[in-house]
C-alpha cells in the first residue's frame, strides 16, 4: 500500500497548501460541499448512455430523473429553450456545437489567442477536429474587444458558417447583436463561447448572449459558474435534437453521472445565491484593478474601467515579462496565469508579456473590495520587488486564515480546500 499512502499523501499536501494561497487563476473555482457530495455518489460507477427516457442501458430510473431536473435548471437559470448538460468540458461542447452548426470544409470566424481566443477555437483543435478553416476576426486592441465595423467588413467578405465569440481573456461583453446581423445576412449563425462568464450571465452582470442574438451558447460549468468540472449546451428549440445527436452518440458515450448531479446542485444553487455571487464578484475584479493601478502596475482598459468581468489582465512586460512574474507570485502563494496581450508573437506563447488575474474563487472564499486592496499591494510588492518573496508568502497565509469555507452556496462549514477528508493512511 506504498503507493497509495504516497499518493494520498501528495493530495493532502496539495490541500494543505492551497489553505496558504490565493487561488486567482481565472479558469477556476471551488465548489461548495453539497456540489461536492455529489461527486463521490454511486452515480459515478454507471452508464446512462442516451437521452433520458431513451437509454441503452437498464437501472437509469433515478438517473433520468436528477438529469431532467438538471436539464430545467439550466434553461430556467439561463433563458434557453434547450439544454444538454452531457458534454464533459468546455472543448467538447465546441466541438459538438461546431458538429451540429456546420460541414467540415465550412469557414468560421474567431479571435486569435493574443486576442483573447481560446485554444478550442482554431484549427489545432475543435474546428480542425471537424475539418473546419478558421478566419480571424478584427479586433480593437484599445478597447480589447471585437472591432465592430471592421468585422461586419469581414464577415461579408468571407461569408462564414459560425462566428465564435466568447473568450478566454475576457473582459468586456462581446458585441452579440452587430455580429449575429451581419452572419444572419450571410447564412450563418452565432456560437458565443461563454465558459469564463456563465455565471456572470446567471447572475445578470455580464451579457444575455441568447437574448442579444447568438444562436448557440456553450461553456465549462467551473468558472464564475461553481459548479463540477464539465460541459454545457444552450440554445433554440430548432437547433436542440442537432445538439444532442452531435453530444451522443457523435462525440460522448458515458457522460459522467456523477457531474450532472453535481451540475444540478450547484445550479440549484446559483439560483438562490447567483445574483449575489455575480454582482460581488464584478465589483471586487474592478476593486482589485483599480488598487493595481493605484500601485503602478499597467493595468489594461483604464478607459473602460479595467473591466467588467471576474478578470484583470495586466502587462508586466518591463517586469520580467508574464511566465516570470508568474512563477515569482506562486512562490509567495499568488497563483495566476502568464497571458500573452495584444502584440505578442503567438509563436513564443511561452513567455507572454502578461499575467490575468481571475477574482471568483477569492470571492466565492467571502473576501471583498477591502480584501482587494490588500492582495494588489501584496501582488505589487512581489512584482515590483519592494519586498522579498518569502515575507509576502507569510502575509498571504495569514490573510487567508480568515477566509477558509465556501460561501455562496449549500454546506456543513467544511473548509474550502479540506474536501476530501481521507481515512489515515499512516
């Protein structure tokens, strides 16, 4: 039993020190222990393939049922006709959206990576997979959003299938309505990618994607939304049996039991706690940004406010650049992600000039705008090396004993990072 003691040793060591950091990774959150519970159920030992009501396999009854509920929850939390909680991540409902949307040969159109496009919206991943060619949409770098004109120009030029908006740096809402006018008169339709900001979309703080106009709407269910790791649909009745038969049997065979339960609770959740949640998480993103100007750092979109969202993105390039400040705050228990910015080469993807910053988790642990202030000195003193990494790192244990449990949803009080309690392996 050596190499379990070790690997179970391993694990505690993580949640011990994530007790001693903060989490401000934007593509990240913590559930609260009644999502958790739902993840260790025997749920996860089974198959359900199929639609509820439609299964391949046998024993399915109470399956279909946790699955329809969660099913009504979400087109209940987001004004959508249809939905399919099957897809286990955020990449695979691209892909399956992309399969029901379009011919392999199509053109789509989506931003590049220093633009803010996510991975899954080129050609190396869920549009290749589908045999897809990709066309890159104009975009204001000031302003750090599409260039409305400039791509409506485009778009008619081109004449693509699907238009991806949606990002994975993502500060401001994307202008929905313009670019679903210009695809429509073109044949196509919009797929807006909102896996960073479906609970601020929940919540009512971001955008409503589906009322502006986009005709499919997809995301993880772990970001500002706090839920399992895991995939969602959103869209018209039209386009729902495409989705599904695009999910199963095109792209997923089990789709882990266990998460759509899990999926359920927390939706279940965020419909008592949502609007809280997303309103204190937009204001402490815009605290933390304002007090990181407030120290020095170049803060992007001082213009606009910083931004709207749950993130900050910042360019640190006459800091060491973004993989480098990066690694400096981990060693002082900050853990954020380098970012590449407007200008950079997509090419040395590895050492960006930036680093983002995402508040959600920080927020969902019950710190606010006052909390706020105290993490960007903190963040500045070991980017602008006005203090040792070492003794921030004890400052940053000590801030965060104070904000240990889960907030903003159901639970018994248990810590934030205890879960699971391991049986003593010693």
């Amino acid at each position: 039993m050596d190499e379990v003691r070790e690997i179970v040793r391993a694990v505690e060591r993580h949640h011990r020190w994530l007790r001693e950091c903060l989490p401000m990774i934007a593509s990240e959150n913590v559930t609260s222990p009644a999502v958790r519970e739902m993840l260790v159920t025997d749920f996860g030992h089974r198959y359900a393939e199929g639609q509820p009501g439609e299964r391949l396999y046998e024993g399915c009854r109470y399956i279909d049922e946790v699955e329809l509920r969660c099913v009504e929850l979400a087109k209940d939390l987001f004004g959508a006709e249809h939905a399919n909680v099957q897809p286990v991540s955020g990449v695979v409902a691209n892909l399956a959206a992309l399969t029901a949307l379009t011919e392999p040969g199509d053109v789509v159109m989506g931003l590049r990576i220093s633009h803010g496009g996510h991975i899954s919206h080129h050609e190396i991943s869920a549009p290749g997979v589908r045999g897809l060619r990709v066309e890159f949409l104009p975009f204001d770098e000031e302003d750090m959003n599409v260039d409305v004109d400039a791509a409506v120009r485009r778009i008619e030029e081109v004449e693509p299938r699907v238009v991806i908006l949606g990002a994975s740096l993502f500060l401001f809402p994307h202008p929905v309505e313009e670019i679903a006018e210009a695809v429509e008169a073109v044949g196509g339709c919009v797929l807006y990618d909102g896996a960073h900001v479906l609970g601020l979309i929940a919540g009512g703080e971001f955008q409503d994607p589906l009322r502006e106009g986009a005709h499919v709407v997809t995301g993880s269910t772990h970001k500002t939304l706090p839920g399992p790791q895991g995939g969602i649909i959103l869209c018209g009745r039209e386009l729902g049996d495409a989705i599904d038969e695009a999910v199963f049997p095109g792209l997923v065979s089990n789709h882990h039991l266990h998460h759509v339960a899990a999926l359920a609770v927390a939706l279940a959740e965020f419909k008592r706690y949502g609007r809280r949640y997303a309103r204190a998480t937009v204001r402490n993103a815009r605290a933390l940004a304002e007090s990181l100007h407030a120290e020095g750092l170049n803060v992007l979109c001082e213009h606009l406010g910083f931004t709207r969202s749950h993130q900050v993105a910042v360019d640190v390039s006459e800091h060491g650049g973004g993989a480098e400040v990066a690694r400096r705050l981990e060693r002082a228990n900050i853990l954020c992600n380098k970012n590449l910015l407007p200008g950079d080469d997509e090419s040395e993807a590895e050492d960006p000039s930036g680093i983002r910053l995402g508040v959600q988790e920080l927020t969902r642990l019950g710190m606010g705008p006052s909390e706020m202030e105290y993490v960007a000195e903190l963040i500045a003193d070991v980017v602008l090396d006005r203090r040792g990494v070492d003794e921030v790192r004890e400052d940053v244990a000590e801030l965060r004993r104070e904000f240990q449990e889960v907030e903003y949803g159901l639970g018994d009080g248990v810590g934030a990072h205890e879960w699971p309690r391991f049986a003593d392996w010693s």
